[in-house]
C-alpha cells in the first residue's frame, strides 16, 4: 500500500487478488492520522455516480469531518467524477474492495469511523442479468463485511451510524396504480434488486441482532451529472450526440420515477444527520415516467441544444428485445421523508433534464473517456445482437 506520485490524499491498497474474495491478509498503512475532535466519515462508491455527489457536498459543506472515500474503481468507479474536491485537505480517497472482509476491518481499525455511508454497489440491472456473481458478492458479502468491521470497532455504539443506501427496486413491480411505501413487503425480481434487498435485510439483522445504529433509505431513479452511460437517461444523450440509434427496451411502457441526484444527495445529508435510528425511508421524485416519452421529450431537448430541426434525433428510436424480466412501474410515496425531516425535491424534472443535457454537452472530454476501452465491448454485447 502506498500513496499516488500525484495526489497526496490518494492512498491505494494493492493487495493481490485473495484465495477468497472476501479475505485478504494484514496490510500495511501509511494514512494520516485523525486530527483530534474531527469526525471520520466513511462513504463507500464516492467514486462512483451518486457517491460523488455525496462526497461532493459532506466534503464542501462539512470541513469539520473527515471524507475517506472507499472505492475499488470498477468500470463505474472514475476519480475524475472528484477532481473539485480531490485535494481538499478533509477528503482522503482509498482504493478498497468492499469484498475484501480482513481488509475493511483493519482499515476499520486505523481510521476509527464514526459513521458510515454505503454506496458501493453494482447498480445496473442488465449487468446483473449477464453476470449476477459480482453482485452477490459486492452487494451482499461487501456490505456484511462492512456490517463486521463497523460492528468491531464500535463498542460504544452512541453517536453512530451506519446508513446503507438502497434502492426502491427490492419492492418489486407495480401495476398502472399504487406506490411503495416504507412498509410494502419485499419483492426483488432481478439480480440486482435481490442482491440490494439480501443487503437490506442483513443491516435490519444487524440492527436487531447487535443493536448496530443502522439507517437505510431506499430511492427512485436518480439522474444527473456523471451517470454512467450504461443508464437509460446518458445512454441517450450519448447515442443522440453521435447520432446512433437509441434503444428503447419492449414497446417503452415501462414506468419509472426520477428524482435529480443532488436532491438525493441534500436526502441523504438530512437522513444521516437527523433520522431516528434504526429507520427507513423512501425517496422518490414523484415523477413518473413512460420510458418512450422521456426519450421523446429527451430528444426534443437535445434538438434544440444541438440546434438540429424538430424531429431528427425521434428519427433514431429503435424499439429493442426487452429486459428480462423487466419491472413494470416503480413509484414512491416519499411523505414520510417530507413530513419527518422537510425534504423535497428542488427540481422540476424539465429543468433538471435540461441541466443534465447541458452538462453532459459540455463534459465531451469526459463521456469520452469513459466510453474508450470496454465500454464499447459492453455496448455490442448488450444492443448489437439484441
Ligand atoms: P455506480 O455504479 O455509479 O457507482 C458504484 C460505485 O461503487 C463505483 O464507484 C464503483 O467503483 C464502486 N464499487 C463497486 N464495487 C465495489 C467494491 N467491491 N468495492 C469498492 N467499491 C466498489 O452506482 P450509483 O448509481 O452511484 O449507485 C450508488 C448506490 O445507490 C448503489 O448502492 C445503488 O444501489 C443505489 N441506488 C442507485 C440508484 C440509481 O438510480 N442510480 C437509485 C437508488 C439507489
Ligand atoms: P436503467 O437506467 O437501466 O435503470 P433501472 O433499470 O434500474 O430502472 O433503465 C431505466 C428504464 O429504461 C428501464 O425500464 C429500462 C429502460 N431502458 C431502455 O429502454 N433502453 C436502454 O438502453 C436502457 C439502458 C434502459
């Protein structure tokens, strides 16, 4: 282990690959020390989509914690997503797997956290139909070894906290009404989202086994900047900007929720710092859309930005083979979050859109890099033969 020529608060762990992938002999470390009455918080994936955004504001707004980040840069997993905060002197980044159990609890050990945000995951659904093994282990076995090291370390569990982020995809598929709630029963129906509610229920078990100070909140669809262009919404843009067919899975009737990420991130804030141990909440947008007409009002944006006539990126949708098993309709009922701590979305869905496109627009260089090397092959499996 040892820190980058070029970045001062970047510590890497390069451990060989264990026997197991879950265990890894004793490491060596060389991170700073923890400055005295200054609070250590571990976010998990900051790398990642929705993680930056979180590392993003806990290290701008907090000087007063400590940000380690934990993240093993998998395909999902981009630095660059961080380059505005990466040498702030409160941010420390480590490249850490998750599944690496002896590992977590000796980098457990140095930094003595007083809380936890988990959002290292494998997130995409189609991934978890081709190769559901690194879900299990990265979502199951990753989060119950951070469970482990944070329920070594914490003898005194007062002022505590671990917040496990999940996702609405455990409650399964809703028909054209209702919503889910935080007390609609689970009912996971990909890979992935069995894989996201095994986790849940362990941090539950955690909870009620150990008495560990646990939270978990389960969110809607989330897009912003720095989405992967694996999900439906910079896939688009992506395939719109380069003039490639867009995709649409089945006939496009399928149902989702979208909520901006920095509005679930200002969620997150709010649920890590205010709510009642041992509690749920969900978060949603309350914006439900058909997938074919996002991807038309999608289009009509990126019309005007790219200043091309009315129509001509429509002109691109391809109605595909659909998912497997693809859910029909998530919607969230989020008054519990409203009403107990005073959130709500900020945006408009049309205005964070447009922000979204404006974005991706003028951050080329970075859609760029990270659709070099395997993303491509990942595309031609996934659409090319569909
Ligand atoms: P993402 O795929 O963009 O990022 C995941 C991050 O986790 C990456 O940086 C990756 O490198 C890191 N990671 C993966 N495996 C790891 C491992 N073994 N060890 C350490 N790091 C590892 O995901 P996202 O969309 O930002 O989602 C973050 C969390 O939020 C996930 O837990 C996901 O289930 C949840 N969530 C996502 C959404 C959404 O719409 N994207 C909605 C609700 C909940
Ligand atoms: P996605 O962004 O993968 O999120 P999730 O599956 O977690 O909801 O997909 C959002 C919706 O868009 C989902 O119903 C699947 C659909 N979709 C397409 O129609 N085409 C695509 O190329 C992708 C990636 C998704």
């Amino acid at each position: 282990m040892g820190k980058s020529p070029g970045n001062k608060n970047w510590i890497t762990t390069d451990c060989p690959p264990p026997p197991l992938r879950w265990e890894t002999g004793p490491i060596e470390y060389h991170g700073q020390a923890k400055t005295k009455n200054m609070k250590t918080i571990l976010i998990t994936g900051g790398a990642g989509f929705i993680g930056s955004h979180v590392v993003r504001r806990f290290v701008k707004k907090y000087p007063e914690y400590k940000i380690v980040n934990f993240d093993n840069l998998t395909y999902a997993g981009n630095l660059a997503n961080l380059q505005d905060v990466e040498t702030e002197p409160n941010y420390e980044f480590v490249k850490a797997d998750i599944t690496a159990g002896e590992l977590m609890k000796t980098l457990f050990r140095k930094y003595r956290f007083d809380g936890v945000i988990h959002l290292a995951a494998e997130s995409h659904v189609d991934r978890s139909i081709a190769n559901p093994m690194d879900f299990i282990f990265t979502n199951i076995i990753g989060t119950v070894n951070l469970l482990n090291a944070a329920k070594l370390i914490w003898d005194e569990m007062e002022g505590k906290r671990f917040y496990h982020i999940s996702t609405d995809e455990v409650y399964g598929s809703l028909g054209d009404t209702g919503f889910f709630f935080e007390d609609t029963a689970y009912d996971p129906r990909s890979p992935y989202s069995a894989s996201k509610a095994s986790s849940d229920h362990l941090v539950r078990a955690y909870h009620h086994t150990y008495r560990l100070p646990v939270v978990i909140s389960n969110c809607s669809n989330n897009y912003g900047p720095f989405q992967f262009p694996e999900k439906l919404i910079p896939l688009t843009i992506h395939n719109i900007r380069n003039n490639k067919l867009i995709p649409v899975y089945g006939k496009g009737e399928n149902i989702r929720d979208w909520l901006y990420v920095e509005d679930h991130a200002a969620a997150i804030d709010l649920i890590f710092h205010h709510a009642k141990i041992g509690e749920t909440y969900n978060i949603g947008g309350h914006n439900e859309w058909k997938n074919i007409d996002l991807i038309r009002l999608l289009c009509k944006v990126m019309d005007k930005k790219l200043k091309r006539p009315e129509g001509t990126s429509e002109n691109l949708i391809t109605f595909v083979k659909d998912r497997a098993g693809h859910d029909l309709r998530y919607a969230i009922n989020s008054e519990k979050i409203q009403n107990d701590l005073g959130w709500k979305p900020s945006l408009q869905f049309e205005e964070g859109l447009e922000k979204t496109v404006s974005w991706y627009l003028a951050n080329e260089e970075w859609m760029k890099n990270v659709t070099s090397g395997d993303y491509q092959k990942y595309y031609d499996i996934q659409y090319n033969k569909r």
